[in-house]
C-alpha cells in the first residue's frame, strides 16, 4: 500500500459580521458580499468583520448599503 502525503491539517476559520451590538456569523465572504447563517433584518448601516485563521485575528470596517435581508442570500459589503 502507498503512503499519502496529505497529512491531515485543516485551519480552524471562524469569521463573524459585528453589526449594532449582534454578532452574526457568515457563511460565506467574497470580495462585494457574504451570506450570514441565521436569516435576520437589519437596515443599512455600518459593520466589522472579524475573521479568526488558526487563532490569528484580522478585523475590518464595512458598509451593508443594502442591509441585510433574510428575502436575498448575498448581503453586499462595501
């Protein structure tokens, strides 16, 4: 039998939307949007992403121009 190289390591990823004191976790992030995993309203306004890699923590200030709606899938970010 041959051996594999694959060693087994996969990243603990956890990234979170920060929005008005909820902390709502994403699904999804790409460039312009995300998609968050409970369906929730909230109306345009400002948020942060923080995503943790391995422990590692990166934060950033968005905007939601269209809020979030539990009607669309993707919520855009700018």
């Amino acid at each position: 039998m041959k051996e594999s190289a694959f060693t087994g390591y996969s990243a603990d990823i956890r990234i979170d939307l920060n929005v008005n004191g909820f902390v709502l976790n994403v699904a999804q992030l790409g460039p312009d949007f995300l998609t968050v995993r409970d369906v929730v309203e909230h109306p345009p306004s400002e948020a942060e992403i923080v995503m943790s890699v391995d422990g590692n923590v990166r934060r950033w200030k968005v905007y939601l121009p269209e809020g979030i709606s539990a009607a669309k899938t993707r919520t855009k970010i700018a």
